[in-house]
C-alpha cells in the first residue's frame, strides 16, 4: 500500500469513488462532476492537504485516506474505498499505516463515523491502537 499526494489526472478516480452512491451512503449524498473537481483542489490539491490517493502494491488508485491536523494534539484520519476494492483488507492496513505516522507526529488519532457504520467501527478496532 501506498498513500500519496493527489494530481489533477487523479480526479477520474476519485469521480468514480465519491459518485458511487453505495460508497457515499454513510457520508454524504454523491458528488456530481462539478462538486469532485472543487473537492479535488479545495481538499487534494492545497498547500495543507487533508486527503491523500491511496494505491495498492501494483500502483493502482483504490482510493483515499483523510489525514489532517484535528487539533494541537490530534490527527483525523478516514478511507473511502472504491466499491470494487472493497474486503480486500485496504482499510486496516491504510489505519495501521496513518496511525503509525500520526505516533511520529507524537499525535493520537479520531476517527469520525455514523454508528451505523458497522465495517468501521470493527477496522477501527482491529487496528493498531497500542
């Protein structure tokens, strides 16, 4: 796995991820063309990005972590998955992976989900957390 920052020519991936209704059903309602560019350069492509693509071990876009400052002591971290990456084991090992760059930060993590989200809340739980 490897998270990376994103590019423009990522913006078909994302599109792809953020429209999907099944991906966007604990989130929000899914994101037209318009409203994934202005996400892409208000949220991807900024100084201080707070989402980042995310790739497989072949290089491949499965989609994107949320990693930023919550507070002074605090990182927020997040995925969302293209449905066909889906139960490949991509969530765990992307928490694991920002949870261990949030302890060289000297930072905890939040993780912010809907109760209902179920999946989420046993990633979170079987991830690293000591």
């Amino acid at each position: 796995m490897r998270i990376r920052k994103f590019t423009e020519s990522d913006y078909q991936n994302l599109y792809d991820t953020i429209s999907d209704p099944d991906v966007m059903s604990y989130i929000e309602p899914p994101y037209s063309a318009e409203k994934t560019k202005a996400f892409l350069f208000k949220a991807g492509l900024c100084d201080n990005p707070q989402i980042f693509a995310a790739e497989n071990d072949e290089g491949n876009y499965v989609g994107y972590v949320i990693y930023h400052d919550y507070d002074n002591h605090n990182i927020e971290i997040g995925w969302l998955l293209k449905r066909s990456e889906w139960g490949k084991g991509y969530a765990k090992k992307l928490t694991n992976m920002m949870i261990e760059q949030a302890k060289l930060e000297e930072k905890s993590v939040i993780i912010e989900c809907s109760p209902e989200q179920l999946i989420t809340k046993y990633i979170i739980t079987v991830s690293k957390t000591e």
